[in-house]
C-alpha cells in the first residue's frame, strides 16, 4: 500500500498552471516567452475595492466570520441575483467560499456518492472532471460541437441515465469562449425539465465578460422549474480582477447550501475576513469599469481572431465571451516543426510553439476538445500581437 490516497492516481494536476509554470522556468532562464496560458484579467483591482479592503482592515474586520460568509456579503449577492439574472434567493440560500473554485467543490463534496455521475461537456475547464474524481463521482463527457463548442439537447439527453446527478454548465466558457443564447439554454433547460432527479451546477464566473451586446441567461432564470435543483456559482475574480482575493459564492436550495457549509465548516472555514468586505464593495459599488474592460477585451479578442485566421492551418472562430480564444490547429497536424519532429497532436503543436517561438499556450486536450488550442488574451495588446506574428511565422515555417 502506498502512502498516497488512492483518489490521487485518479486526478491529474491542472494543466493551465502546468504551461504557466513551464513559461515561467524559460522566463527565469532567460528565455524571451510570451505566456497566454494564464487565466486572469492582466487589470489592477479597481481602486474602490482596494479602499474597501484597507477599510475593513483599519476596522478590525480580522477576525473569523461565520463559516459561509458574513451577512452584508449574503445580502449584497441576494440584490445582485436579483438586479442582474432576476433570481430571488433568501441569505440562507447563498453560501461563500474562497473562490468560485471551492464552492464548486464543496457542492460536490457534499453531494455525491460512488458511482454518481456528472455530465461535463466539452470543451470543459480543467478542474471540472478531476473535481469530480476527487469527490469519488464519475464524470460524464459530452462532445461539444467541434465549430460551435456547443452541445446539443440531443446529446445532452443521450448522456442522462438514472445516476446522473448533476451537469456542469458553463457559458461563457473557459476555454472556448463560448456563450449559450437564451434560446439556445432554453433548448437545453426544457432537456433538463423532463429529467427530475438531474441537478444543475452553472458556473456563471464569465457572465460579465461578453461583447456585441450578448444577452448573458442563466438556466434558473431561463426555466424558473429547474429553480430548486439549481445551485448558481459565480465569483468576483473575473469581472472586478480580483482573482487573488479569493471570493466566490452560489445561490441554490437552503438544504443544498447548508450541506455545503457543513463541508466548509471541516475544512477551511471562512474566506478571508478582508476579502470578504472587499467583495461587499464589488458587487454593490460601481459598475462603471466593467464595460470599460470590456472595450479593451473586445478590441483584443477581435485582433487575435483576425491574426490567427491569418495563420496556415489555423482556424478560429469568433467567441461570445470571456477573455479566451480555442483555435483549430488540424491544418498543422502532420507538419514538421523546425525541430524536425511532426506535429501529431494539439500538445505536439503547444510544445514546438514554445520551444520555436516562445509562446505559451494550451492544448485543447486538456479540455477535453482537440486538434485545438487556448489562448488567453487577457494579456497586453502589444503582447499579443507579437505572439500572433510568432504564431503566423511558426504555422508559415511548418514543412
Ligand atoms: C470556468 C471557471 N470556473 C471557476 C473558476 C474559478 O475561479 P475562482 O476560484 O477564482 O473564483 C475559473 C477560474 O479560472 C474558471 O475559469
């Protein structure tokens, strides 16, 4: 018997922070990279909330708190389901984590049982399937469509089976970017409606990060019958840049939230006393740099586009939302990189791209879709527009 939970050999570890790693090393030996792989907006906290957090320091506000958050933080995510998706929760309804990434967990910590299964479809960010893993449920892949990055309520169906206790659902995505229509969740929702012992877990963290006047929905509010099966996650890391302060929360039945709190409450108790109140001021201060950002990110999703499909055997649809970009790289496979190896594979491709031309990016594999690859572009303007131009010379110079 070894030392290590068996559970362990089952989970891998995130693949992300494995290529930010990576770039980090060629970085540090002084190598000149250029890293995409990292999944954070590149802004400052806004200054209103930075203010918040002094405050709540100079205040006193060091302290525990109640395990799954204090009340003013409860009470300004109730308005702001209420204000943004037009769902009416109670504070015992709303629980939070240090991060969205914990409440995911949490959730499914408290709720699965050996051979439970989750339906994740693809692409599917990566800690979703070894989450599932670590909390001894099986995950359940669903092929997206391989243009759209979209599932079908057909395919969706077909995956359902009697253990089948939640879907993840995540619009916009991380990695394709893609966003499900009102119409088209709606599709989906009237799947879940006929099946009543399937549980919906949304992972709305991209909900605020959308351009060309997209509608963002989501599935309680689309199909108000999927309202008690429905746990709501979302966080403030994205929209307010604020992935190191760690606070994420969900909306959902009270039983639900209160089983959740149980696992929180044997494991790290609350979140950071100082972030908390830093979150109190996120959702309900000003909104106004939200489409500021957006702006920026929209100019730059619209650059990277254009300059990969300008790549050869590059091709790269135009996402809905969040800050990232999965091209296809199926025009390159069976090329020769520089290094006189061929390109087989999307991982092949991300690691002739980094040892050519120093741009870090991540395979498309490791979200469950492939030949394709991820590009974050919350990163500067000038950045990305060089490692687009390394890209196009790499793809020009395969053989
Ligand atoms: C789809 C998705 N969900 C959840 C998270 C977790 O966010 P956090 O734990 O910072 O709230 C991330 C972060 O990368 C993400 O991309």
């Amino acid at each position: 018997m070894g030392f290590l939970a068996d559970a362990l050999d089952r989970v891998k570890p995130s693949a992300t922070i494995a290529v930010t790693n990576k770039a980090r090393e060629l970085k540090a030996a002084g190598r000149d990279v250029i890293g995409l792989g990292a999944g954070e907006p590149d802004f400052d906290t806004p200054e209103n909330i930075k203010q918040a957090a002094i405050a709540a320091i100079n205040g006193g506000k060091t302290k525990y708190t109640a395990v799954d958050g204090i009340p003013e933080l409860k009470q300004a995510i109730v308005e702001k389901f209420k204000r943004e998706n037009g769902l009416s929760y109670e504070t015992n309804q709303i629980t939070v984590g240090t991060g969205g990434k914990q409440i995911l967990y949490n959730a499914l910590v408290a709720t699965l049982n050996p051979g439970d299964e989750v339906i994740i479809p693809t692409p599917y960010w990566v800690s979703y399937p070894d989450m599932v893993l670590l909390a001894g449920g099986e995950p359940v892949v669903v092929e997206a469509d391989k243009s759209t990055f979209k599932i079908t309520p057909e395919s969706l169906d077909a995956a359902i089976t009697s253990r089948t206790k939640w879907i993840i659902f995540n619009s916009p995505s991380n990695p394709s970017g893609a966003a499900y229509t009102e119409s088209e969740l709606k599709a989906l929702t009237d799947v879940l409606k006929k099946h009543e012992h399937v549980w919906v877990m949304t992972d709305d963290m991209y909900e605020h990060l959308v351009y060309d006047d997209f509608n963002f929905t989501t599935p309680a509010q689309v199909e108000p019958a999927l309202y008690d099966r429905t746990l709501t996650v979302n966080g403030v890391s994205k929209a307010y840049a604020m992935t190191g302060w760690r606070i994420g929360y969900a909306g959902g039945p009270a039983h639900l939230i209160k089983a959740m709190a149980k696992v929180q409450s044997q494991s790290t108790s609350n979140p950071c006393s100082i972030a908390q109140w830093a979150a109190v001021e996120a959702l309900s201060g000003t909104q106004d740099f939200i489409p500021a950002n957006n702006e920026v990110f929209k100019a730059r999703r619209d650059l990277v586009v254009s300059m990969l499909n300008q790549a050869n055997g590059i091709s790269c649809p135009v996402p809905e939302g969040a800050f990232y970009v999965f091209p296809s790289c199926a025009g390159t496979i069976g090329k020769t990189a520089p290094s006189g190896n061929v390109i087989k594979n999307d991982a092949d491709f991300v690691t002739e791209l980094l040892e050519t031309e120093g741009v870090a990016v991540v395979q498309g594999s490791a979200f469950g879709l492939g030949p394709n690859f991820r590009i974050s572009y919350a990163t500067s303007t000038e950045a990305l527009e060089e490692a687009c131009t390394r890209i196009q010379r790499f793809c020009g110079n395969l053989k």
